[in-house]
C-alpha cells in the first residue's frame, strides 16, 4: 500500500539512472528540426480549428499571471505538493500585488465564460502557457507547461456520463486527425517501426482498472491497460476507490469526482472526469494527453472541499462565485500540446518539441541516446 500511496502525486520517474533505462536505445527522429516544426503548427492549426467546430469554442486571451487572494491558479492536486512560482508586482504601489504564475487555468476559465458572454453550448479556448516548478524533469514532464485550456457552458441535464463520453470522443477525432495531417505532410511518419494510431478511444472505470490490477499502484495499473487497450479513456478520477485511494490526486474545486455515476455488480461508481491516455509506441510507455471533467456544482464543491480538508478556502473570490451562482455550469479540461506533439510526431522526449530548461545529466543522457533537445 505504500507504493500506492507514493504515486498519487509528484509526476515524473523520479531518478535519473531510471530514466535513462527507459528511454530508448535505438531511437532515430523520423523528422529533422525543422521538419518537426512545420508538422508542429499544422497540427496545432489544425486541433485549435478542430476543437473550435467540434465543441463550439472561440479562441480568447488567457493570462499567464493572476492574483494569489483571487484563488483562480490551479494547484493541480489536493496535498499542497505542487504550489505556484509567486512574486509581488506593481513597482510604485504602496502594496504590491501578491502574483502568482499559473499552473494551470483551470478556474480562470470557468469565470471567463461569463467575461465572454458564452451561452449554453458555446465556449471557449486557450493557448495557454504556465510554469509548474516542482515537477521532476524527465521525457514527458517539463517545468514549462503548454496547453490547449477550454471551456464550454452547459445546462444541469448535460451533468452525466453520455455527454461527457461524447465530448471525449470529439476531442480524440481531432487528435487522431491532426496525426492524419502530419503523416499525410511526412509519409515517413508512417513508419513499420510503430503501430499506426488507434480509430477508437476505449472507456474504463478506474474501479474497473482496479478489479483487473488490485496490487498494482496506478501508473502500474495503466500500464498494464493500455498495453492491451493502446487508446483509452479513465473515467472517475479523484474520490477514494475500493482500495481507500484515489486513482489519482485530482483539485476538489473544479473536476467533479464525487457524483455518482455506474452502478455495477452491486458497487457505486463515481466520477464525471477523466483522462485520456495512449500507449506511446516511441518510448513504450503510458503517455497522458489530457484530464477533462464536467465541473463541481455548488454542493458538490462544499462536499469535495470537506474531503480535501480545505473548507477555508470557500471563502476566496472563485468559490464564492460557484457557491453564488455567479458563474455557469460546465465542461472543461486541459490538452498537453507538447505531449500531443511527441505522440503525433513519433518523438522519444518533449525537449524535440518544446525550448525549456533541462538538467545537465538528463541531457547528457539524451545525447548518448540519439534524442537531440532544442535549446
């Protein structure tokens, strides 16, 4: 049980001698650089364009800082592991703003639906940049985060399963379409060396997950799935499982986690969020594109904020405009553009796709490796 609760939070591999095993060792990019740049925006045109006819979004601006007190930054998790790049900012004030670099903009974006004048079924999209300091820096996790961030307002009987796998369904035939695009631009792309992508996304319960794989820690156990299931979606992320865990650590105050949803073999399953998570046939591992959900209701907030043991925090700005109506109900979730582009583009490390800061042993690594980083 201790590994399991180890790996609830703190993404990354955690060592460098393990990263090193896992990356591969006979790995050649399919792209050069500049290659893999112009696939890069194709596929990024091509997924803002998708995303914008398949959910009803508009492009906005998003902010890359907000205010501490606001309580809009993501904090990713529920165990405090994770917090924000601070500094205070106004030179010549008397009180400086306390700003916060964002993790994510996870909570702005459900506010900004009302900034923007969103009616039911419309929405919007981010090209969202952030800064998350405590990650380990590894081939998939980066301290500098890009995002497709969205959101879309909904009516109270959108507040189930079937909209939410719809919605997911739509995401992915964008993903697997931008991928059509690269390999119809890169025909090398299409490479005997790997599978080609999968048609269809495959549905789970992380109860499910677990009944197949009970002594396994999660990214264990979704290794295990995705290795027989290259493409799937992880529904119910967030409330304790069977086990006493979580499948994974998730914020109490914008996924909602708590709902009740399947009942099967006598057992309540719960959770209106997820992930979508493929096996990448480059590094050979479990690859996360995206966490989704339909967002907390007001009682559902109060109910996840007791679990969370972080009911003081009801009182900030944000939650006070879910607990007073002042903002819509919704859908929303996070695309990692970075990882999106490795998976598409067949790459061993997001350092081929991104320029971010790296540790010197990790790019040594690379080097001996054959995965050439941009800097």
């Amino acid at each position: 049980m201790a590994d399991k609760q180890a790996d609830l939070a703190g993404p990354g591999i955690s060592t460098y001698p393990e990263v090193e095993k896992i990356l591969p060792t006979d790995y050649e990019s399919l792209l050069t650089p500049m290659e893999t740049m112009k696939a890069l925006y194709a596929v990024k045109e091509y997924i803002e364009k998708g995303l914008a006819e398949e959910l009803n979004l508009q492009l906005v601006q998003v902010p890359l800082i907000v205010e501490r007190e606001s309580g809009m930054n993501d904090m990713l998790d529920r165990d405090g592991s994770r917090t924000p790049v601070e500094f205070p900012a106004g030179l010549g004030l008397e009180k400086r703003i306390n700003a916060q670099v964002v993790q994510a903009a996870t909570k702005w974006k459900r506010w900004a639906l009302k900034q923007y004048g969103c009616g039911v079924g419309e929405g919007i999209n981010t090209d969202m940049r952030a800064v998350r300091k405590d990650y380990f820096l590894d081939h998939d996790h980066s301290s500098y985060v890009d995002q497709w961030d969205w959101e879309k307002v909904i009516e109270e009987k959108d507040r189930n399963l079937d909209y939410l796998i719809d919605t997911v369904k739509r995401i992915w035939k964008v993903i697997r379409g931008a991928g059509e695009l690269a390999m119809e631009m890169y025909p090398q792309l299409r490479s005997d060396k790997y599978p080609p992508l999968p048609k269809e996304l495959e549905f789970f319960h992380a109860e499910e997950i677990l009944d197949r794989y009970p002594d396994l820690p999660r990214k264990q156990r979704e290794t295990a799935m995705i290795k027989e299931h290259p493409a799937i979606f992880i529904i119910g992320v967030g409330y304790p499982l069977k086990d006493g865990y979580p499948h994974e650590m998730r914020a109490a105050d914008y996924d909602d986690w708590v709902t009740p949803t399947i009942e099967k073999n006598g057992e309540q399953y719960r959770g209106l969020n997820g992930d979508i998570l493929v096996w990448n046939p480059v590094t050979e591992r479990r690859h996360e594109l995206t966490s989704m959900g339909i967002r907390v209701t007001k009682e559902t907030l109060k109910v996840q904020m007791k679990m969370a043991e972080l009911e003081q925090d009801l009182e900030l700005p944000y939650h006070k405009m879910i607990l007073n109506d002042e903002i819509p109900l919704s859908i929303g979730g996070g695309i990692g553009q970075a990882r999106t582009y490795m998976y598409l583009l067949r790459k061993a490390h997001l350092g081929e796709v991104t320029v971010t800061i790296w540790p010197k042993q990790l790019k040594e690594i690379c080097e001996k490796k054959n995965i050439h980083v941009l800097q």
